[in-house]
C-alpha cells in the first residue's frame, strides 16, 4: 500500500515538474525579442518587432515599423497604383501573382510589399503581445524580379499597339497604360534595392524610359479637345476644363477628337440672411469622342454665401473648380483605361 502511495506522489510530483517546466519555458523571454539578427541575420532578412495588447495590435504595429524603412525612400501615388491594378486584374492574374497573393500586405495608403510574413510571438507576464514581421531577402527578391519582368513585358507590349494602332485616341490609351505600369516598375525597383541591392542591379527592363515618355508626349499631343459651354460669364468654367485638359498633353483644336458640350448657371437665392449673399450653381458636362460616344459627364449643384456677390460667385467657381480636376481627371482616365482592359 505504501509502495502505491510513493509511486503515486512520484507521479504527481513529476507532472507538476513538467508542467512548472513547460511553463517557464512558455514565459522565457525569447531571443529574437532582444536581438533578432540572432535568429534571422540582417543579410537573409528585414525585420521589424511590434507590441501590443492583441496580437492583432502588435501585427499592426510590426507593419508600421518595417513600412518606415521604405516610406523614405519609395513614394507612390495611390491613384496611379490603382489605375494600374485596375488594368492588371481585367487581364487576369499573372504567374507571380498566384504565388504571393496571399503574402502581400498593404503597409500604407500608398505603399504594398510582396512576402512580408510574421514570424513569432511572445506575450509577457503583463499581457504584452510581441510578434516579429520579416522579408525573407532572397525569396522576396525572386518574387520581384518575376513581378518586374512580367510588368515590363506588358510595358513593351503595349507600346507596341500604341505604335500599330491607326486611332489616336487608342494610341494615347495603350501609351498611358504603359507609362502607368513603368511607374509601378520604377516603385518595385525602389524597393527591390532596398531588399537586395544586387538583385536589382541585375535587372533589364527591355525597353527604354526616355523613348516611352517622348512617346507618351506625341500620343497625347494628337489627342486634340474643343469646349462649347453655354452660360459661362467671363470664361471661367472653360479656362479650368482647358488647364485640365492641356495639362494631360492634349492639345486645343477646332477639329477636335474630343468635344466638351456643357453649360453652367449661376443664380442669387435668397436664404433671407441680411448679412450674406447665397450663389446658387448648377453644372452640367459631357465629353464625347469622335464616334461622338460619351467619354465622361459631370453633374453638380450646390451653393456658396458670402457678404458680396462676387466673392460667393467665386467660390462656386472653386468649387466646381475642384470637382473637375478630381472627377472629371478620374472619369476621362476610366475612359482610356477601359480602352485598354
């Protein structure tokens, strides 16, 4: 009977060991957590150590941490980079892209990188989550000399149809498209040098940046534009469309390929304020293609107040002012792109 009893409490006594043990392991404070390159050597791998009270929070802050690295150096514009993934996904994934696509991560409003990854975590007696995000140089550098070739090719052939095509406003489309993906190049070649310099030095493009822009320039100086806009006082609305539109390389021509047709209305309302004049203004624009097929239209109404006319006036000028250069901008890039798609 003794003998049950000892083994017993020997039993008991080496469960409650392997547990005290299995939880002191579970609570030491990794290496990694002190010193990463320990466990993952600066020339293998960027990595950067977030902390938080959710794992989900340290994650986010392990992201933010590794985008600094980055945001000095890359610089994107968000309207370009959705303009080119618009374009992509309408001519269905690349190779590369069923490969990373569920490792890449949006580390900013402007900014994503390929195979970033989280590695381990640790939560302190507190409660303090820590976790460790890495780029696995050598893995993540095949992955962008991939991404780049495939871009680069595509860059290629869509000069090669802006050259064949024998419509303008084709040519132009095909060109811009391919200025679009040579800048999401150029942000991918930024970054590649930042995750394995010798990597990117190994890269050629297939085409060259010089000749692409100066064909850019030609195929939307023959992209020519008119405007009719009816009850525009002093010009103002048709000085904006026109900056607008030269602005994107086309040229003002009588014979135009694209033709704005509008009208705009400016009216006093009374809101019975002593103290303040209100301006009422109402927009209505199109722009039609030489198949005389809309390319875009705008629509606004609102209405401004100031103690004078003329300054209430102007600020519905600067108002609209606003809504042509961001939606009207946006809708005639849908335009062209969709000729691409």
């Amino acid at each position: 009977m003794k003998r049950t009893i000892l083994i017993s409490l020997a039993i008991i006594l080496f469960a409650c060991a392997s547990v005290s043990n299995a939880e002191a392991k579970k609570n030491k404070r990794p290496k990694w957590l002190d010193n990463p390159t320990k466990i993952y050597p600066e020339a293998y791998y960027l990595t950067a150590i977030g902390e938080g009270d959710s794992r989900a929070y340290a994650e986010d802050m392990a992201v933010s941490k590794i985008s600094r690295i980055f945001e000095s150096v890359v610089k994107t514009d968000q309207t370009v980079s959705n303009r080119y993934n618009e374009i992509l996904n309408s001519k269905g994934a690349n190779a590369t892209e069923t490969t990373d696509i569920n490792t890449n991560i949006n580390i900013s409003s402007d900014q994503k990188l390929l195979n970033l990854k989280f590695g381990e975590s640790y939560t302190d007696k507190n409660g303090r989550v820590f976790v460790i995000a890495f780029i696995d140089r050598i893995k993540t550098a095949s992955i962008y000399e991939s991404r780049i070739e495939e871009t680069a090719n595509k860059i290629v052939e869509f000069m090669k149809i802006g050259d064949n095509t024998k419509n303008q406003l084709e040519s132009y489309a095909f060109y811009s498209a391919a200025l679009l993906f040579h800048q999401q190049v150029k942000t991918m070649m930024k970054q590649l040098d930042i995750i394995s310099p010798s990597s990117k030095d190994m890269i050629e493009l297939g085409y060259d940046e010089n000749i692409l822009a100066k064909r850019v320039r030609k195929a939307a100086e023959n992209v020519t534009f008119n405007i009719d806009l009816k009850n525009d006082k002093d010009g103002k609305i048709k000085i904006v469309l026109q900056e607008l539109l030269t602005d994107m390389g086309f040229k003002l021509n009588d014979n135009a390929l694209l033709k704005v047709k509008g009208s705009i209305d400016f009216s006093v309302t009374d809101l019975k304020r002593d103290d303040f004049i209100f301006v009422r203004y109402d927009m209505k624009l199109k722009i039609y293609d030489d198949r005389n097929e809309i390319v875009a239209a705008l629509s606004e109404k609102g209405r401004e107040g100031h103690t004078s006319y003329q300054e209430a006036e102007a600020r519905c000028v600067r108002k609209l002012q606003d809504k042509i250069e961001k939606k009207l901008k946006r809708k005639i890039n849908n335009y062209f792109d969709n000729l691409v798609k």
